[in-house]
C-alpha cells in the first residue's frame, strides 16, 4: 500500500462527514487485519464495557444511558495529558505558558469528540438501536461543545472546523473575500 493510500485511508475515519455516513460500514467483510480505527473502536467499546461493569451495581448495556456515557468522559480525564488552566491560574488564557503550574491535565476535546464517535459508531455494530443510541444524545453533544469551548478559553487556543484541502483554501479564502473590492 501506498504511502498517500495509507494516510487516505487514516484521514477518512476521522472526517466530519463520517459521522453521518457510519451506516455505510455494513460490509461484514473484514479485512484480515483490522485498521487502525476498527482496532481503536474494538479497544474503546471493550474499555466502555469494562467500566460499566465496575459500576456499583454493575450497570447492564441495555440499562445504558447518555449519563453513563457522562460519568465515564469524566472519568477518563484522570488520565488525560492536556493542561487545562484554571480561572484563577496566571497562565490561563495562554497558549505557552513560560512556567509549570499546578492546574490539572484533562481529556483533550479532541480526543473526547473522536471517542465518541467510535462508541457512537460500535453501539451500532453491537446490534443497539440507533434511536436508543446514547453515545447519539444530545446531551453528549452539548458536554463536548462546552469542554471543547472551556478549553479553548483556558489554552487560548481557538478550535477552527478542519478544511479539507490545506494548501489550495487557504490561499482562496483570504483572495475570495478580498476579490470582491475589484
């Protein structure tokens, strides 16, 4: 396989638009060695069953709802890598703050949105209802829109929507505005 075959095929389990075309993955034909996205959703859906099983009570997957799905993206930010300053921090706000300090390291929204997507994608898989699907809840849609904006506010980094084509609309969409004063 190809160098440019490879990172199409990396880059299309991660675009947008995936989202909405997850139920064309219906080809129960798998290829002998899984992607790395198959792996990676395999690895998520076993860790999600896992976590829902340490409940105490053991919560069913039937029983599964969007607040479960809450609980354990909380949860996971014990483990996250991602400083995100608190309001009272001298570095809130920026991007590289010259000094440690000793606000906590989260989830990064990134990796959450991505997350979800997998478990959104493999509760399918698993024979569960789209409509019952609680990785699909609104509510979870609102969680990652307020971590996504609490970290850019306390990193200083906007999250800008990824364009697909990098070195073309980047030079058109400054001309394009521009173009229109001739």
């Amino acid at each position: 396989m190809s160098s440019s075959g490879k990172d199409l095929a990396e880059g299309s389990s991660s675009s947008p638009s995936d989202h909405h075309h997850h139920h064309q993955h219906l080809h129960q034909q798998q290829p002998a060695t899984p992607s790395r996205y198959e792996s990676q959703k395999r690895r998520d859906w076993n860790t999600f069953g896992q976590y829902l099983k340490n409940q105490r009570p053991p919560v069913p997957l039937s029983q599964c709802n969007c607040n479960h799905v809450l609980d354990f993206l909380r949860y996971l930010d014990q483990f996250g890598k991602t400083k995100v300053h608190l309001q009272g921090c001298m570095f809130y706000g920026q991007p590289e703050p010259p000094a440690p300090c000793t606000c906590p390291l989260r989830q990064a929204w990134g990796s959450l949105d991505a997350l979800i997507g997998r478990l959104r994608a493999a509760y399918e898989e698993n024979g569960g209802s789209p409509e019952t699907n609680p990785f699909a809840s609104g509510a979870i849609r609102v969680y990652l829109r307020e971590v996504r904006e609490c970290q850019a506010k306390a990193r200083g980094i906007p999250y800008k929507k990824k364009k697909k084509k990098t070195n073309q609309s980047k030079g058109n969409e400054e001309s394009s505005s521009t173009m229109q004063l001739a």
